[in-house]
C-alpha cells in the first residue's frame, strides 16, 4: 500500500505533468494561428476563391493553386522586390491560362519545371481593373512584386496625311549611350527583346547570372550585347554596375 505522503506526491507529480502537456498544446495551438506565414489550403484551381487572385482558362479543373505567403515563395531576392502576393500552380497544365492578382506591379514566375527551379519575367503582362495579369503554361509559383513588370504602352501619336490616310504611329523612346555599364541577370532566366517594351519580339533568353555590356538605356531598359546581336533587357530585373 501507497503511504499517504507518497501518494499525494504522486499526483502532484501527474498533474504537474498534466498541465505542461495542455500548456504544450495551448502553444501550439495558439502559434498556428498566429504564425504569419501559415499558407492557404490547395484547391482545385476552378473551385479557388480568394479576393486578391482570379483565373480563366478552359482547364482549370486540372490543376491545383494555393495561395502562398512571403516565406512560401522560398526566394529572399524575390522578398526583397516588395512581395505583394504568390500562388502555387501545380498538376496538369494543359495551356495558357489568364492569372490576375489584385494591385499594380511586376510579375515573376518561379518555373518548377526545371531543375533547379528558375526564376523568369513573364512575356506578357497587363492591367485589368486594378489586377495585373499574365498568362501561365507550366506548374510553377507566380508572384507579384511591387518592383519592376509591365509598363503601360507608350502613347499612340495619329497623323493625317494629305490624301486623308490616318496613320497611327508609337514615337520611339529616347535613349542614352552608355560608356562603362554592365548588367546583370541575378533573378534568373529573362527574355531579350527587339524593343523597349513588353510587347518586343523575344529574340533570345538570358540565362541566370549572366553579365552583359549595356551599350544603351531607355525608360525601365537596357540595350545589351548578346553574342552576335543585341537587345532589350528590363531594367527592374537587372543588376547593373558601373556607369549606368
């Protein structure tokens, strides 16, 4: 038979036990809710709903999208270029769908397809009704900085000319020589286009952390050399050095 001392000393002893045990999961409990970076549930992409973020495409049942926080973009770079918002797109994509985020900025997408994963510039990216829009065709994170991205297409200037013909023209943005200034890719893979604007031809893509002579700078682009031939890079996207 138990004595009485050691017997009440025992049950101090399970309820000692008792209460940090309960603490134990009144903190966890308590750090899951607070936790700033606990992301949203998966979700088939036709059946998502979030304020922030919208689709369109044909195929949306294919696929999954989660909504992702700072610390589930996994790229302090990307961080530091003013993180507004991220989804995650995963499954099978079978197209092009239209992604919106909800704000005016830049778009990069994390291409999970590659090994490893690389960051890229959208080709296409547009202001609709207070969202920034691009279109997705690979599994992948996209995410919307408050740095860099599309820029609104130079203004159309209409001339008359004397036989009644109405010719649309887009002056050309001014640009400046440079002497000693080089660029360089430090958030992955970006297109080189044939003008200083999102809708250029890409004539080539840029591969991660590559330096490059720029030979000229316009409005939010460099004019880069690029083996035999030369381009337009965003300057939101590069790091340049030099006198630039």
């Amino acid at each position: 038979m138990l004595n009485g001392n050691y017997f009440e000393d025992y049950v101090m002893k399970m309820k000692l036990v008792l209460f940090g045990f309960v603490s134990l999961l009144i903190a966890g409990g308590l750090f899951w809710v607070m936790a700033p970076d606990v992301q949203a549930q998966a979700m088939r992409c036709d059946q998502f709903q979030s304020e922030s973020i919208r689709f369109q495409g044909s195929a949306l049942y294919t696929m999954y999208c989660q909504q992702l926080q700072g610390a589930g973009v996994g790229d302090p770079v990307i961080l530091d270029s003013g993180f507004m918002d991220a989804v995650d797109i995963f499954g099978y994509v079978p197209g092009d769908i239209t992604v919106c985020m909800r704000g005016e900025g830049g778009m990069i997408f994390r291409n999970k397809t590659t090994i490893p994963v690389t960051n890229e510039i959208p080709a296409t990216t547009w202001y609709d009704g207070g969202y920034t829009c691009t279109f997705v065709n690979k599994e992948g994170i996209l995410v919307l900085v408050s740095n860099g991205g599309s820029r609104p297409a130079p203004e159309v200037e209409v001339i008359v000319e004397e036989d009644g013909t109405v010719v649309e023209v887009t002056p050309e943005p001014a640009s400046n020589a440079l002497q000693n200034c080089r660029v360089n890719t430090y958030l992955g893979i970006m297109n080189l286009r044939t003008d200083p604007t999102t809708s250029g031809d890409v004539i080539s893509w840029i591969p991660f952390n590559t330096t490059l002579t720029a030979i000229g700078k316009t409005d939010g682009w460099y004019n880069v050399i690029y083996r035999d031939t030369n381009g337009w890079l965003a300057a939101d996207f590069v790091s340049p050095t030099g006198e630039c």
